[in-house]
C-alpha cells in the first residue's frame, strides 16, 4: 500500500510554491475496498489566478499498482475555477479523445473540453506543470507546454 513518505520528496522538490500545509490522507476506495485511494490537496498562490489548489486522487490496487488518477487545478474559492486537470477516467462519445481514457481538461473555465494527454500520468509531471505557471505568473495555457 502507497505510504504518505512516498511523497516527502516531491514535497521537498516543490516546497517553495506551496503556500500552506499540504493535506494528505490514504482511504479505502468505498467503490472497491480492496483498493486504495490516496487525497492529497496542495495550495498555492498563483499570481494570475490568486489562490490555487491542486486536487490529487490517486487509486493504487491491492498490489499497489496505480490504477487510475485525477489531477484537477482549480481556484480556491467556495465554487472552484477549473484552471486544467488531468485523468484517466473514461469518457463516452463525444467527449472521447484518441489517448483515451488518458485525456486532459485544457482549457480554464471550461472543464467540459477534452483534449488527448500522452504523457502527463503523474504527480511529479502535474507539479513541475503547476510550477512552471506559478513561478511565470502567466494564465494556464495549454499550447505553450
């Protein structure tokens, strides 16, 4: 079963954008109890959007095997702002993409569109993405990764 020190390192690698105590918390996935789901929220202050959250969801198996995932990027606000996410989890025509299930919500404010996502299937990729946006203080924009 993944154990919270998994992520000391990316904690430590992207402590200087987080801007209060991350939450983290390792549940029983109620769908499937056999599995596991990891909640972690990182919060951030994003020069363009203000304050910012990172929602992670990560379901691991019995053998710790990561079997589905959602990264969503939002304002922090009592009615979140979808600012981009990105996940595994499948989606009927027509909101099917052609790297499906991996597809990526690209565009802020409209979490409906879907765009393919052939390599961003991790935390790490995620972050250092979130980074790049926070450190440049730009608006999230899809075409410049």
């Amino acid at each position: 079963m993944p154990n919270l020190s998994d992520y000391a390192p990316l904690l430590t690698r992207f402590n200087s954008i987080l801007r209060q105590p991350t939450d983290l918390l390792i549940e029983d996935d109620p769908t499937n109890p056999e599995n596991t789901v990891i909640k972690i929220t990182f919060y951030f202050i994003s020069g363009f959007y203000g304050e910012t959250r990172l929602r992670v969801r990560e379901w691991y198996d019995k053998n710790d095997n990561k079997i589905q995932y959602r990264y969503s990027w939002e304002k922090n606000c009592k009615k979140p702002g979808h600012i981009s996410a990105w996940e595994n989890e499948h989606h009927k025509v027509p909101h099917s993409v052609e790297s499906a299930p991996h597809h990526h919500h690209h565009i802020p404010g409209e979490r409906e569109k879907l765009q393919s996502n052939w390599t961003i299937r991790d935390l790490e990729s995620v972050l250092t993405i979130v980074e790049e946006f926070i450190v440049s203080n730009k608006e999230y924009n899809s075409k410049l990764l």
